[in-house]
C-alpha cells in the first residue's frame, strides 16, 4: 500500500436511479458506470434526494465490480430545509453515508423521519417513497427542520463514523455565508455550524472556509462536486482529494481541510515534477555470516512524505542504512555500522515519469541523507561543523593562490640556498661568500704582486697584468653566455610543449604561436665565437710581451714570473668577481624578506575575501529566487528565520605555539613549575592575535629576547643560532609561511548565530536544528530527504513548533522519508505513508498504509498500530483533532 495519493472524487453525482431531475435518458448502469471510470474517479458520491432507490448503492457498486473497475462509493443525501434564505430560497443540504452502511438501512431510519409536509388532516408524513405516494406528495415538494434532521440521524447513526454532514453555501438553496445582518445571518451561522464540510463552486469559497470566517472557527474543506444529472455531465467537475478514497479517508480531510483536497486541476503537488524514490525491492542478508535478512518483497514508496515506525529491532534504521549503502558517493558519519544489502533495489522515479533502478554495489545519485549519529559527529566539532557548513552553502575549500603558493615556496627555497651560500666554506674552514674574506684575498694578493715587480719589468708587467684581467672577464662573459642559451631550452622547450598540448584542444578558438628564441640563442653563440677570437688574440699579445722580456735582456726567470702575476691577477679577479656576485646575493636575500611581507600582505586579503564569501553566500541564500514560487520562497526564508551565517577568521594560539615549539631549540624554552614551556614561547614571540601573527609574518619588531634590550623582528631572530635546532631556521619559516602549514592554526570558519546565540552557548540539540534547518535551506526542493530519528538529536519544542510544520511544506517539493519514535512527527505532520517494521525471527518485513486504512475501531488499522507502537500516540490523534475542531465519539 502506497498511502495516500492524490485522487480525483466527486461526492455530489447522481445516478441513473434518481428520484428527480433524472436526465440520464434511460442509460444502463453498465454504461453510468464506464463514464465514471473514463473521468477517473476514484470515489463517488451517489446522491439521490431525502432517500436511496431500492438497492442504489448496491447495484452501482456491482456494475462497477463487474466491469473491473476500482471505483469506491459513497451514499449522499440531499435535503431541502424549512428555512429559507434572504432570497426566499429553500437551504439545501446534504448527509454523506458510510460505505459499512446498507441502502435499505439508511433508508429504513429515514422512513422513520417526519418530514415537514402534513396531510390535508396535519397527519405526519415520512421521508420514505410509500408514504409520500399515499399522500400524493413529490419529492421535490419535500421539506425538512435541519435541527430535527440532525437528532434524528444522531439517534441511530454515530456522527462521524456513520455519517457526515455538508452545507452548500452558494448557488440555488445555498446559506450565503457572506451577508451580514438580520435573521439571514444568524440562519447561515447556524447551517455553517451544522456542516462538517461545504459542497462550494469556487476557489473563492474555499478560502473563505480556510481562513475567511475568523479566527474562532475551525477551517473546513470545500468539496467541488459536478452534481451530474446527465451523463454528459459526469467528470465536469471533480476534487483533488490526497486520501484513501474511503469514509475514513473523507475524516482525515476534515482533519487536514487544506492540505489533502485541492479544487483546481493545477497545484503544486501535480504540477511540480519532484524525484523520488518510488520503490525499493527488498532481498537476502545484511551482514555477512549473520542470519539477519529482508523478506523477499517490493516495497512502495510514497512520493510526499513516509514515516518508518517499528519497535526496537524490527529493522526501521536497517533499511535507511541499507538506502545509503547503494551511494558510495553519500557517505556515512565514520563509526556507524555499515550494512551489505547486495540484495537490495531502488527505483527511482525522475518526477517526469522516467526511472532509474539503482542495483549496483555502487551508484552514483546525489540526495539528502541523515543518519543516526550524523548530525551529532557535526555539532559537536566547531571545525567540522564549519565545514559542513560551507558545504553546504557550495563553497568549496579554496585553497590560497597557487601562483602565490608556488611564490612562496620558491622565496623560501630561494632563502634556504642564500643561507647555504653565505654558510659555504672551502677546505680550510674559510668562509668563501662572505665579504671580509674575498676582500682579504684581494689584498693578499695585490701585496703580493708588488713584490713581484721592479723598475726594470713593471711596464711590461703592468701591461701582461692587464691582459690577463681582460682574459679572465672574457672567460667569464662566455660562462655567462653559455649557461643562458642552456637556460633558455631548459625553460622554454617545456614551455612550448604546453602551448602544443594547448594547440590540440578542441575547444582551440585561435592557435596559439610557439615562442621562438632562435634569434637570442644565435646572438649569444656569436658573442661567444667573436669572445673567442678576442681570447687568441690576447694570448698572442702575452706571447708577445715574454718575447719582448728576452729582447730587453731581462735576466729573470720569464715562465714562472708571468705564471705568478696570472696567478694573482686571477685570484683578484676571482675575488672582485664574488665580491660583486655576494652583493647581487645579498639584494636578492633582502628582496627575499621583502617578498615575505608581500605574501603576508596577500595572505591577509584572501583570508578577507574567504570571508566575504561565506557572507555573500549566505546573504544569496536568503534572496528570492525567480524560479520558485511564493510559496517555495516564503519557505526557505521561514527556515532561515532564526539562523544568521557569517564568516570569521580564527585563530588557535594553542595549535600555533605547539606547532611553533617543535621548530625550535625546545631547550630554550623548557618549562618550570611555575611556567610552561608554550607560556615561554607566548612572552617570546607576543602573539596573541591574527593581527600579532600578521605583524611577525611582516618582520616587525614584536619578538623579546633576554640577549635584547628592544624587540627584534622575525628576520633578525632567523639569525640566532641557538635558538634553533640541526633544522635550523628554514622549519620554523616554512611553518609559518606555507600556506597548508598555516591552515592548521589560521583558517575562516562559517560561524552563525542561532535565536541570536552563538555555537558556544548552543546545546547540542539546538545545534542540531539549526544543522537541519541549514541542511534544508540550502537544498530544499527535488531529491529525496531521508532523516533517521530526528527526536534522537533535536529539541522537542523545535519539533513541535518548526519541524512539523516544515515537513507539512516541505514535502510538496520533495520526498520525506522518516524513522521516528516521535507520534507527533507521524500525526502531526499528516504522513501520507506509515511503514510498520516487523521481525520475525531475524526476517525482516515492511506493512504499509495509510493513518484511514480500516476504522478508527478495528485493532489491526494503521491507526491503531500508530497507537500500541509510539508512546502517546492517541494523545497526539486526539489533540490533532481538537486542533480543527472535530469532536467525534469514538
């Protein structure tokens, strides 16, 4: 059993056996009761007036059984009443039978009514066919007191259970509700009161008895009714009735007079294409080596809202984790048990008709799902509630710039070699990058040219000097040419191979011209070639000036005086050379810092604009939107009525100061009886905020050290050795610059208020309706909802107040499906499908219906079943009830 779908009813039809205004033209019952099944109806009303033909509701039930047809019948009588209305009109008013009532019964206590015609001697007449055929009076000459028509009825039927009563308030013997004053108003109060429900003609009139009559009178439903007297006239006009078509189903529209009867062809619920799982077919084992397992069985789903109920252990949460299991992409909170339903199939049904049978291991389907244990993992977690969070107001975890990323690691890698540059030394220990040393090789060396020179050969010597300078910065201006024609195809073939791959997209609008560096790499090969020549050339010269030695009859040892002077002149060179090269070394360390406050700077605003984001998103989520209706709007801005969602940058100083002591010389900071080790670090480094952290980042002076009269920046704390273990400083500043190891610390959370209290002050059931509410606000219409025990993680007042209204809205635009223990949230919000949960010796099977399946007094009714299993069950019946101000005997 489906429960409660929407049908088409018309509860004011004639039939062939009319008493009056019978236009039917002698047409067969067999022939009356195929138009009925062309209209679709699934129940009728088979009225006749004051009283039934012999056998009428029999005989249009058996025409219909024996065509095959699932059509229900309903008996209604029509009564004209004594009193009329201000335009002198008799009132008409109907009674609408049981189906457990009889024709001849109903007839048999009619017969026993007095009617308010008299014989010519004031004599009595009844309102049965051989009384009025004694005394010659017509049917349509009858007239009854509605006061004593309700004694009556009430004397041998039960109101409620056997019948109902219903006011016309319009048209021909209509009670004009609407005038207002004198006798007439006090007679349409009356007949309003009398009337269980109306037989109206207009939208008009159902909102009138909706909300329209005050505040201190229930609502009642209006029935639209084509009050047929011809064939031509049956399935005109008809009711949208989401029931049983039974007696009882016509008690829970009195009970739920807006939501389960429509009067117009075009509403939500059969206009708006909603998916839903339609059915789950249910087969073998749950887990493995356990005898636990389903009944072989199809299982119907309905498409608004089904409610799973069950005592402990007959398999309700079972089979929502077994839902779940066919979505690997929809996972379980970790920790929950995980259930192998290998048997197990979901028919999903797209809201056009479509389908799609999920019987993989693994299928992919994106809906809402909450499980036992889920929201609690999420609310009690700040960080992963903000997760969730962002989540679900599709903000995705963007991470920082990776241009700026790929910056940073390049500077700090950049830093790293610097360090080690300046730390070099050669053989001897010497420190070949620093200033002072290459400055002491210099002098050492031009001392010691100068004992190598005298009056006699300084010219030529001079000269052979110069040479040899010139050679050493030809040979380095090769070196340099060299390497920048390698580092051109190192850097640009890979580059041009991108633009290849580029080139072959076929989303190419306009082909993207390789980067020729031909032209560079020929300009550097001749400067090369033409450095070359220029090198012979000076050897020559050289070769010239020992020549010149000899003939000037310098009387030296030519070969080893000129290999010092090049020996010399080279270390010279060598050492101008680094000393240029350590001061190009030291601007890049100095941009290098610089480039470190700059990423500072960048980190501060993508932190902002991660925050903007969370409030932009929520402020989106709160406008209207112009493919949903007013309804659907009005919905989504009642859910976020109480919840204010904003973005917020935290800071954790505990996390930093543990993360920071493990980049440091923990001896440093040991801790004491009176002082931790973390509280040391916090007077060392003095950050306390987002601000104090941004400050280090930028190298300002905030860091205190006993060695220090003043505070010194992070730059210069670099610097001091002892602070550092065999890591030294290049741990502690990837710590706080690479963006990955600051998210650890330093993040934007979505925070949010709800009822104007932050998480903190939060318990967690408030926390958990306000995840719920968010979970439904940011995806409230289309794929099913399935939510396992909502009473096990939210407040009761909120389920009372917000949840079951909710559900009521809600599940017009998508499918709720529910495990509950909470009567409220199956009575309450009118559940159009109750699933019983059964285990019989570890096989588990599913009953289904609807609240009218059976009467109120059989045992095994849905009803009932509602009541032995939910604790207060029949309290939440009866005070559903009185909330529309039906007060039947039971």
């Amino acid at each position: 059993m489906i429960g409660a779908t929407w049908k088409k009813w018309d509860l004011h039809i004639h039939s062939p056996l009319t008493h009056q205004n019978n236009q039917f033209s002698g047409a067969s019952l067999d022939e009356y009761v195929n138009k009925l099944n062309e209209a679709e109806l699934s129940l009728v009303g088979i009225t006749n007036y004051f009283y039934f033909a012999n056998n009428e509701l029999e005989q249009v039930r058996e025409a219909i059984h024996s065509n095959g047809f699932n059509i229900k019948v309903l008996g209604n009588l029509e009564f004209r009443i004594s009193q009329p209305n201000k335009d002198s009109e008799f009132i008409n008013i109907h009674c609408v039978f049981a189906e457990h009532l009889s024709t001849t019964l109903i007839n048999d206590v009619m017969s026993k009514l007095k009617v308010k015609n008299t014989t010519q001697s004031n004599g009595a007449i009844y309102c049965e066919q051989a009384s009025l055929q004694q005394h010659g009076v017509k049917v349509e000459e009858l007239m009854i007191d509605y006061a004593e028509l309700e004694e009556h009825l009430s004397q041998n039927f039960k109101r409620g259970i056997d019948y109902l009563m219903v006011a016309c308030p319009n048209g021909y013997g209509g009670f004009r509700p609407d005038v207002t004053e004198g006798r007439s108003l006090a007679l349409a109060k009356e007949i309003d009161k009398f009337g269980d429900f109306i037989f109206g003609s207009t939208v008009k009139d159902r909102d009138f008895f909706l909300s329209g009559r005050g505040s201190n009178l229930p609502p009642k439903p209006v029935f639209l009714c084509s009050d047929a007297h011809t064939m031509q006239s049956i399935g005109t006009q008809h009711s949208w009735v989401k029931a049983r078509p039974t007696f009882e189903g016509l008690r829970q529209v009195l009970i739920e007079p807006e939501d389960r009867i429509q009067i117009v062809d075009d509403f939500v619920e059969r206009s708006f294409q909603k998916p839903h799982f339609k059915s789950i077919t249910l087969n073998g084992t749950l887990f493995p080596n356990q005898p636990l397992q389903f009944k072989s069985a199809t299982l119907p789903l309905n498409k608004n809202m089904v409610a799973i109920i069950g005592g402990r252990g007959t398999g309700k949460s079972i089979l929502l984790d077994s839902i779940r299991s066919k979505f690997p992409n929809n996972p379980a909170t970790p920790g929950l048990r995980t259930v192998d339903a290998g048997g197990l199939e979901i028919t999903l049904n797209q809201g056009d008709g479509s389908e799609i049978h999920f019987n993989q291991p693994a299928n992919v389907y994106s809906y809402l799902h909450v499980s036992q244990g889920d929201i609690q993992h999420v609310s009690q977690k700040p960080d992963e509630l903000s997760k969730e969070i962002k989540r679900m107001l599709g903000l995705s975890e963007v991470t920082f710039d990776q241009a700026q990323t790929q910056i940073i690691q390049n500077c700090l890698a950049n830093y790293r070699a610097y360090i080690d540059y300046r730390n070099t030394t050669d053989s001897q220990g010497n420190k070949i990058n620093d200033e002072s040393y290459q400055q002491s090789v210099i002098s050492y060396n031009v001392e010691l040219m100068k004992t190598l020179t005298n009056p006699q050969n300084q010219g030529l010597i001079t000269k052979y000097q110069v040479n040899v300078q010139r050679i050493n910065q030809i040979n380095q201006f090769i070196v340099q040419c060299s390497n920048t024609q390698s580092n051109l195809k190192q850097s640009i073939d890979p580059l041009n191979n991108h633009i290849s791959i580029i080139n072959g997209n076929t989303l190419l609008a306009l082909r993207v011209p390789f980067v020729d560096y031909s032209a560079t790499s020929a300009a550097l090969q001749t400067n090369i070639e033409l450095s070359q020549q220029n090198l012979a050339a000076l050897s020559q010269e050289n070769e010239a000036i020992t020549d010149e030695f000899k003939k000037q009859g310098i009387n030296q040892d030519i070969s080893s005086l000129l290999n010092k002077v090049n020996e010399c002149q080279t270390h010279i060179d060598l050492a101008s050379n680094k000393l240029k090269e350590i001061g190009e070394r030291n601007a890049q360390y100095f941009a290098l810092v610089s480039e470190r406050v700059a990423f500072a700077q960048k980190y501060q605003v993508y932190l902002s604009n991660q925050k903007s984001e969370v409030n932009n998103a929520f402020t989106k989520l709160g406008q209207e939107q112009t493919t949903w209706n007013q309804d659907q709007n009005a919905l989504v801005k009642d859910i976020l009525t109480d919840i204010n969602i904003y973005g917020s940058q935290s800071f954790n100083p505990e996390a930093f100061y543990a993360g920071l002591l493990g980049c440091l010389n923990g001896g440093k900071f040991r801790g004491t009886a009176s002082q931790s080790s973390l509280h040391k670090l916090q007077q060392t480094f003095n950050v306390n905020s987002i601000d104090d952290f941004f400050k280090l980042l930028k190298n300002e002076k905030i860091i205190l050290l006993p060695e220090y009269v003043d505070p010194i920046s992070l730059e210069d704390f670099c610097w001091q050795s002892d602070y550092f273990n065999q890591a030294g400083r290049f741990e502690l500043l990837d710590y706080l610059y690479k963006p990955h190891r600051i998210q650890t610390y330093l993040h934007v959370n979505a925070e949010f208020n709800y009822k104007g209290k932050t998480v903190d002050k939060l318990s967690v059931g408030q926390r958990g309706t306000f995840y719920v509410c968010l979970k439904l606000a940011t995806d409230p219409f289309g794929s099913p909802f399935i939510f396992d025990q909502p009473e096990d993680d939210l407040d009761n007042d909120f389920i009372m107040k917000q949840l079951v209204p909710l559900f009521r809205r809600i599940k017009k635009y998508r499918q709720v499906i529910i495990v509950t223990h909470n009567a409220n949230l199956v009575v309450n919000s009118d559940a159009e499908q109750i699933i019983i949960a059964n285990n019989e010796s570890e096989v588990l099977s599913y009953q289904s219906g609807s609240v009218e399946d059976g009467t109120i007094n059989e045992t095994d009714s849905i009803r009932t079943r509602v009541c032995e299993i939910l604790e207060g069950g029949g309290y939440a019946f009866e005070q559903r009830e009185k909330k529309y101000g039906l007060t039947i005997n039971r």
